[in-house]
C-alpha cells in the first residue's frame, strides 16, 4: 500500500492545498519546499490529529479563525480515501501517527512590582513524555522455596527464574497471550500426573534432570508449554534442545500466573516499564552531547516519566535538535502499534553537523530495517527545505529514498535533451559528449556526432554541437525574457557552458587554455582559472548547485528541483548577469 496524496484545509497556513506524490512504505520519504510553503503546517496538521478527531490549538487554526473546520485527507493506492476533521476520524482506523517537530515554546514570565506588571519572555524546550501512564507498581511475588515445596520432593531440581521475571520484553510477549484459555484446557492432570512420576524418581538434582530430559517430550505440547517456551527459545533463554528446562521454568511461571492471577499481567507491565525506563536512561546518556554539563535522565513525574530539558538558550540548535529527536523516537519506539505507521519529522536536522546527520540517518535507517524485517508497514516521512539533490546533507541509499517536491512547478524539461543525459556514460559516445556537449571546447564547431546519435536514438538535428547550442540558447532567452514556461535542464545546460567559454577566453596563454579543457568538471576547470589569477565572480561557483547536479543522470527528479532554485528572481538576476557578459564578449548566439 502507497499513500497517493494528502490534502490539509483551513490549518495554520494552509488553506486548503492537495499534495500530489506518492509515498512509499518502509523507505524514506523527504518532502522538499521552499521557505514559507507549508511545510511547518503539514507537520501541525497531522500533531493535531487526536484518535477520535483534530484537535487544534487556537494558534494554529488558519488566519486565527476557529469557526473554520479543520480537514485532512488520505488516498492510498488501495482506493481507500481516509478523512478527519474536528468531529470524526476515519484515519486513525488505518494509520497511527506520530509527529516529531520544533520543541521550542515561548513562554513569558510575569512578575508584579510596586503596581506594575513586568513581563519576561522566554523559549523553552518542551518536556519529553516518554511514557503518558506510568503503570502501578506490581512486583512477582516469586518464592522459589515454597515453589520447590508445591512441586514436591524432587523440587530440588527447579532452577531460579528471577532473571526471567526481570525481563520485560519477556514477560510482555508471555502476558500477552491467552493465558485464560489455555487455563481452561483439559492439560493440567497430565502435567500432574507427569509430576508425580517425576517426584517418584530417586538421585541428585542431575540425575532427575536427565529423566526429565528423556521423558518430558509430550508435556511439552500441551497447555501453555508449546507458546511459552517458544518465547524462551526465541530470546536465547534456553537452547531448542533442553527440555528439562522447559518443563521447570514454564512449570514455575505457570505457578506464579495461578497464583497472582490478575496482578501477574499487572507485574508483566510494571517490569516492562522499568526495563523501558532504565533503557532509555542509559541511551539518553550515551547519547547526551552535553553530558559534562546537563545530566538529562528521564524522572517520574505526575504518573509519567518525562525528559525535562535544559534552557532552550543553554543549548547550541544542534544539540538540542539531536537530544529531543532521539528522546521523540524512543517515546515513538515503545508504542509498537500495528497498525501502518506515519512518522512524520519536521526540518528537526537541519542544524546537525556531519556526526549528528550521519546518526540521525542510522537511526531511521535501523528504525525501517526493523520494520521491513517485522513486514510491518512504516512511512517515514522527512520534511525540509533543504533539497537532497543539491546539498548532499543525506547519505541514504540513493535507491532506497523518494524524494518529492511540494511545490509543484508547472515546467517540463524536453525528452530529447534529458535522453542525452542518460546516454553521457555511454562508452561509444561519453568522451564527445563530455567535450563538446556537456563542456565548452574551443573547437566545437569541429564536431558531427550523426552516426552516434542515429544509433542511440537522439535527436539527428542536434548531432552537431553549434546547432545544439543554439536550441539551449535559445530556451535560456525563454526562461529570461518571456513569459512562457521553460526548461529548467535547458537553462541548466546554457549557463554551464556559458560560464566555461567566457572563463576561457580570460586565459591569457593558449597552453593554460588548453589545460582548462583538459581539467575534468566544471568546477575544478573553475579553480584551475582561479589559480592562474584570472577572476572568477562567485556567481559562477554558486550556481554549480544547480548547473552541476541538473547535467547528470539520477533517479530524483532534477526537473523539478532545478525549477524551485530558477523560479528565485535572485537566481534569474545573477543568470541574467552571466548572459549580459557572453553577450559582451561573443554577441548574441
């Protein structure tokens, strides 16, 4: 199942929009826009979605009207069309949500003085509650001499489980199952007869084990054996083949669920929460970038166990961003819903430095795994300005992420250029490209690429680079002066070689020149000329974040995400400049 759009109305900045993409389970989805697009209020809208319905803060109804219905809309590739709005909630049948975004809050401290009110504000960090409901405390009332005592005279061959009821995710997978209908199974006077027969046996501990370990097999199958000591073998506690061990410490925790009847689940979750709350103890303190000045540890606190941070000032953003991420995926972790879940983040790491980024990818890159590994269903959804395709900030798998565009430009990019751009490795043709297409090269006009186009199915009237170079001029002038939609791989295109010929023609030898077009890449030819002195405007190496990425195949869209940098009229103006100098030097091409 994908996720085949989203459509928010009248919710913080939006009004109502419809977000065409497709969303991919079990795999990253980063959502890119521009500053000002929506992306904050994407975020608030599914932070507002309560189980039963949307629940808004007054801040964040769109344009402060609160009469105004809130609504939010999910397609899927199955056909289902899912909605919410501030009375009902179809989405929470299908899907659970989790948002982690900004945890500043402002605040304002009042202060009464001689009369007056003096107000102070502040930005805090918003509290981490890792766990809305600290369970009642239930401990096992577990006896082993009394258990040896009910087992009877051989109960010297019973092992101690205190380690076992200390597990939590053990005993959570135990009290899990139906324990009161295996109860009413007709097993237990076989287990006593089985005991009985044990209990007649003469020797040492050892002695009696091995006669169990020969004779217990069918035992074994019935009551509650089969599915507990399952979950045993699963978590290492006892290997396949010992069956003594099965019987003696399913034998005892069967005991213990007689005799504590409801309060057993009740110390199954207890003993859950407090491996849950040492866990994330000591997690938060590996993880603790500022640990020689903050000790952050989760507390108790009004039947919850919060992380309470620092002043948001104590903090630099980027430490804050990385404490309060992995604090928010641990409150997330422990939910294990299952149904299909979206976990939305929001631009929380775009201050991270190269070491908080790489750890901020691993954890979503083990968090899908986990879930793809389960054939669970989760759609991590990545929301940012930062575009991935330009600034290389992720170093997910290429393959393995769907990066979508948000703001959606009504431009196209011909076919026939892009088919170029997904032959430039192409042995039979990749050096000519290189010269002469993809560069700028003195003898251009030299070229006739017919036979290598013809074979490859490009375009015949661009076989020659002159008549290329018009055509890719002549898109530039569009995206410039008129009013027409453009090509964004076009302009992309003229601007790089543009930049390489005005840059060449400053060299003042014909052996540096020739150098320049030996240098592979636009931008090393860039700094060999800066090398040499010739003057390079900044211009030129700023916009190779666009020009560069946009001339190479990839399997994100490039069309799209060269559009939302062109459509800047700061970008058009600094193009525009580049294009007034080409026309000084060489006239109107």
């Amino acid at each position: 199942m994908n996720i085949t759009g989203i459509t928010i109305e009248n919710i913080k900045g939006i009004k109502k929009y419809h977000f065409k993409f497709t969303l991919y389970p079990n795999k990253p989805n980063i959502l890119v826009a521009p500053n000002g697009f929506g992306k904050s209020s994407f975020a608030i809208a599914f932070a507002s979605l309560h189980e039963s319905k949307i629940i808004l803060d007054e801040k964040d109804c769109h344009l402060g009207d609160g009469a105004l219905t809130p609504k939010i809309e999910i397609s899927t590739s199955t056909g289902k069309c899912l909605s919410a709005d501030n009375t009902m909630n179809d989405i929470s049948g299908e899907f659970d949500v989790f948002v982690i975004n900004n945890p500043l809050e402002p605040k304002a401290n009042v202060r009464h003085y001689m009369g007056r009110t003096i107000s102070k504000p502040t930005i805090d960090i918003k509290p981490t509650i890792l766990i809305h409901t600290i369970p009642a405390k239930k401990d096992f009332i577990y006896r082993l001499a009394q258990l040896k005592r009910v087992f009877g005279i051989n109960g010297k061959v019973l092992p101690d489980i205190s380690f076992i009821l200390c597990n939590g995710t053990i005993m959570t997978e135990i009290a899990a199952l139906d324990l009161a209908r295996i109860g009413r199974m007709k097993w237990v006077a076989k287990v006593n007869d089985y005991l009985n027969d044990v209990n007649s046996q003469k020797g040492i501990a050892k002695v009696i084990r091995n006669y169990i370990s020969k004779t217990v097999s069918a035992i074994l199958k019935i009551g509650p054996y089969p599915a507990i000591t399952d979950i045993l073998v699963r978590h290492g506690i006892i290997s396949p083949n010992e069956d003594a061990l099965k019987f003696l410490y399913v034998w005892q925790i069967w005991q213990l669920y007689i005799n504590m009847g409801a309060d057993f689940k009740k110390a199954c979750k207890y003993v859950q929460y407090l491996d849950d709350k040492k866990r994330f103890t000591q997690e938060i303190e590996d993880f603790n970038p500022v640990k020689n000045r903050f000790n952050i540890v989760p507390k108790e606190k009004k039947e919850q166990l919060v992380v309470e941070w620092p002043k948001a000032h104590e903090l630099s953003n980027g430490q804050r961003d990385i404490l309060f991420f992995y604090a928010k995926l641990l409150e997330f972790e422990r939910r294990k819903a299952s149904k299909p879940q979206i976990l939305i983040i929001d631009e929380i790491f775009d201050y991270l430095d190269d070491v908080n980024i790489l750890l901020f990818q691993y954890k979503i890159s083990n968090l899908v795994d986990s879930y793809r590994k389960a054939k669970r269903l989760i759609f991590p959804i990545l929301v940012t300005h930062l575009d991935p395709n330009f600034f290389h900030h992720f170093c997910f798998n290429e393959d393995r992420i769907n990066v979508c565009y948000l703001k959606k430009e009504n431009v196209k990019s011909s076919r026939e250029l892009l088919n170029i751009i997904y032959v430039r490795e192409n042995e039979t043709i990749k050096d000519k490209l290189d010269e002469a297409y993809f560069h700028f090269h003195p003898l251009y006009n030299t070229y006739n690429l017919t036979e290598e186009f013809r074979t490859l199915g490009l375009n015949i009237e661009w076989a020659t680079p002159s008549k290329f170079r018009k055509k890719v001029f002549r898109l530039l002038r569009t995206y410039l002066f008129e009013n027409n939609d453009y090509d964004p791989i076009a302009v992309c295109w003229s601007v790089r070689l543009m930049i390489e010929e005005v840059i060449y023609s400053k060299i003042p030898s014909h052996s540096q020149q020739q150098e320049f077009i030996r240098t592979k890449k636009t931008k090393e030819k860039l700094k060999y000329a800066h090398r040499i002195g010739v003057f390079i405007p900044e211009t030129y190496f700023l916009l190779g974040l666009i020009y560069n990425v946009s001339l190479h195949n990839s399997s994100v869209d490039t069309v799209q995400s060269a559009a939302l940098k062109l459509n800047s009229l700061t970008v058009k103006n600094m193009i525009g400049q580049i294009v007034q100098e080409h026309v000084r030097l060489f006239g109107r091409q």
